[in-house]
C-alpha cells in the first residue's frame, strides 16, 4: 500500500511529520522530512575555529516560521541572533542572515514509515552582521530530507522496530568567493576583513528511537490515533564538505546526542554538541528548542493550508 501526501491515516499523517506509527521528531542540526505549519526555535553555545586562526564562542538564538500553502507545500523564513565572544575582546552582537525557503513532501509511505521532501533555501545577502560572520553573500541551497521508521522489519529482528534514521543533503552555493567577517589582524586589533567563500555541502543523519513501541499504545498495526506524548532518544551527526573551484579545507562534524519529547502542540529537545575532530570545536556546546504546532496550537489561524479551497 502506498500513501501519497497525506491521504492515508488522515490529515495528520504529514501535519506532524508522521508516518504510519512513526514520529519524526525536529531535529537539530539539519531539517526534518516534516511538512507542516509549525514555529521552531532552538538556542545554543558552542566554541569553535573561527577562520582566523582565533577561536569564538558564539550563543545564538534562531528562529523559523513555516506556514502550509497546501497539505504538501510550505513556505518559511529563518533568522536569528548571535552573540560571539572570543578572549582579550569584548563581545559582538548581531543578527544572522536571513533566509527564504519552500519545501514539499515528495513521497510518504505509511505503511513502511517513510517520509521523503525537497526544499529551496534562499539566503538574503548581507542581511546578517559583519560582526557575528553572518554579512554573507547571497546564497542558494537546494536540499533533501528523507526518514524511514524500522516499524515493518520482520520478526526475527524485531529489537530494531523502534529505531529509525533521518538524513539531509543541502549543497549551499555562494554566489560570491569573499566574503566579509570581523577578524584579529596581526596588529591584533579587531577589523573587517575579507575571507574566501566556498560552496558547502550540509549533510547529516540522525538515529532515533521511538518509545511509542515499549508501550500498549503500539499494536502492530496501523495507528489508532497519533503517536505523540513519547521520549524519541536520538543521535544527529552533522558534517560540512567545502566543494567546488576555489574550495579549501576538509569535511568538519559534529556529533550530537539528545532527546526530544513530544506533546500535542509542541515538541521539546535538548543535545550535547561534540566536536569530531579539532577543525570542528573545542570542548563540548548544548543546544535546546521548542517547537510548536501551529495548526494545533491556534486551530483558528492555522487549521488549514492557505491555499485550500
């Protein structure tokens, strides 16, 4: 049995990023296969090379807003607020760059929990600060987000039923080799200046793991009613690949185990981030986000697609 877009446990099935018995929870580090009206917003501290040969320590705040235009396709915007420190300066503020996106759910299969999307990113030039790094060029970023739940494996490997993998691929594509960020010069003095730019391929998986199945709520068969109110334990590795004419560097990563908790109208997480190798960080940084249902939350504005008829 196959299930396009929503058509098959109900209108619920992509409202929540769900599919069969499955709960993709938002994760952290890249986007979720979910199509849906919802609020995010995560905040974070971490300590990392910033370019320069220094090191940073930046706490952000980011925030998004997405809002269905059908049951399939939604629009959104991303921005966010950063305060970087680094030792011997004082700190820096500034708002992060802002971006425009469309993404569409593509496949879901119900009975096999797998969801697949496609997105657009488009990152608006220098709408961000100079001071944080975030006065960048304008850049374009195509991406895919893909989940499969283990739910449907046999019985002889019954023990991986409550696992499931989440992964993204978005190459990021600058539209200009410089870029300017605030930097130590060797006078040792804080100034603009100007940094090469290159293509980055964002790419990332996550395993998670879905309680819903050591409780008797799960039956085996298809859902009865949502699988919310559960702990989704999971793990997110995220890495960044430089590619392209002028590209320098290796591919950086991180590793970020957390847990996620997740209600009727909001969904609640909190990671470690843990450097892979040096070029990534130093010592080990936290994020945290709330993200809310708005189609639940506020029924009245958000119960419906915008271009439903």
């Amino acid at each position: 049995m196959l299930v396009i877009a929503c058509a098959g446990f109900g209108q619920w099935a992509c409202a929540h990023g769900i599919a069969g018995n499955r709960y993709f929870p938002g994760t952290l580090t890249f986007d979720d296969p979910a199509v849906a009206d919802e609020w995010p917003t995560e905040i974070s501290s971490f300590k990392h090379p910033a370019g320069d040969g220094t090191e940073v320590t930046d706490t952000a705040i980011e925030s998004s807003f997405s809002r269905l235009l059908t049951p399939t396709l939604l629009v959104g915007i991303d921005t966010g607020w950063i305060e970087r420190s680094r030792r011997g300066f004082g700190s820096q503020t500034g708002f992060d760059a802002t971006s425009l996106n469309l993404k569409t759910l593509v496949y879901e299969n119900d009975p096999h929990e797998t969801l697949v999307s496609a997105g657009f990113n488009w990152g608006i030039g220098h709408s961000g600060a100079q001071a944080v790094g975030a006065d960048r060029a304008t850049t374009f970023q195509p991406g895919l987000f893909v989940g499969r739940g283990f739910g449907d494996f046999p019985d002889d490997v019954s023990w991986l039923r409550p696992f499931a993998i989440a992964g993204a691929v978005t190459p990021l594509f600058v539209t200009s080799r410089k870029s300017t960020v605030t930097a130590v010069t060797p006078s040792g003095q804080l100034a603009p200046v100007f940094t090469p730019a290159s293509n980055i391929l964002h790419w990332g998986v996550a395993l998670e793991f879905s309680t819903l199945y050591l409780t008797d709520r799960f039956n085996g068969g298809p859902p009865k009613e949502e699988p919310l109110h559960q702990f989704v334990p999971l793990i997110e590795f995220a890495f960044d690949t430089p590619f392209g004419g002028g590209s320098s560097g290796r591919t950086v990563g991180t590793m970020n185990p957390g847990l996620s908790y997740v209600a009727e109208t909001w969904q609640l997480a909190v990671e470690a981030i843990v450097p892979l190798e040096r070029a990534a960080g130093r010592g080990v940084g936290v994020r945290a986000q709330i993200l809310l249902f708005l189609d639940d939350l506020v029924p009245a504005l958000f119960g419906r697609p915008l271009l439903s008829p």
